[in-house]
C-alpha cells in the first residue's frame, strides 16, 4: 500500500542522505550537521538557547515544526519537523518489532538527521518524485 499518488514517493533515507550532501556540496559546508536551517520555514520555531544561523529556507523546503502525534497526543510543537522515509529497520525492542528511519530537523540544531521511531507514531511526510 502506498501513500503516494501515481508518480510520487514517500522518500528513502538514501534520498534524505542525498538531499543533505546536496547542500553541503552547494553551500560549501564543512559538515552535513549544518545545513537544517536551509531546509526549516523561517517562522514558527522555537528560541534557541544556542547561537545558531538564521533560518532561511534556501530551497523552499519550508519545513514547519509541528511536531509530532503518539499515544493520542501532540508534542513539540515549535521545536522538531519530522520526517517519514520509507526506511525500516527491526527491532526486538520496538513494539511489533518494526519501526522506521525518519529524518528531524531540531529548533535548537542545525542538523537534519535520521532517527529510529516506532510506527505508531505519526510524522509529516513529504513526497518527492519518483523518476
């Protein structure tokens, strides 16, 4: 079953790991752990309490940070934009066994790096298209 209308997919961690040497390479970038304020909307985040660079959303990726849902609740809003891939992975220690490899980006951060979450949770999806 797919999400995704006809010609469009819910990325990989392989896509997301392109996406970010991409800015890396184009913005000349030492590390990959700096470029989350080029993909982050230039409002709705929460003050950090580190100096950070501005956001400023270079590649209209816009991401809000609406948080995320679990256990019939919200949290974080304002403070993590979280991501689907279509990437899993097993884990004795998850519930059912399965989760999924999902991409954050951090209010207090400039990553945009990929964590383990259970699937019950639910994150924002972004589709890209499938060539």
């Amino acid at each position: 079953m797919s999400i995704a209308p006809e010609g469009w997919k819910l990325p990989s961690s392989e896509d997301f790991n392109e996406l970010r040497d991409f800015i890396k390479k184009d913005n000349k970038l030492d590390v990959v752990d700096e470029i989350g304020n080029y993909l982050k909307s230039e409002n709705g985040w929460a003050s950090s309490f580190r100096e950070i660079k501005p956001n400023n959303d270079k590649y209209g990726f816009n991401a809000k940070p609406v948080g995320y849902h679990r256990n019939d609740s919200f949290y974080s809003e304002g403070y993590y934009a979280d991501f689907w891939s279509d990437t899993e992975y097993n884990n004795s220690d998850s519930t059912n066994g399965w989760s999924t490899n999902g991409w954050r980006l951090h209010y207090n951060y400039e990553y945009f790096n990929s964590f383990y979450n259970n699937k019950y949770s639910r994150l924002s999806v972004r589709l890209i298209k499938d060539f």
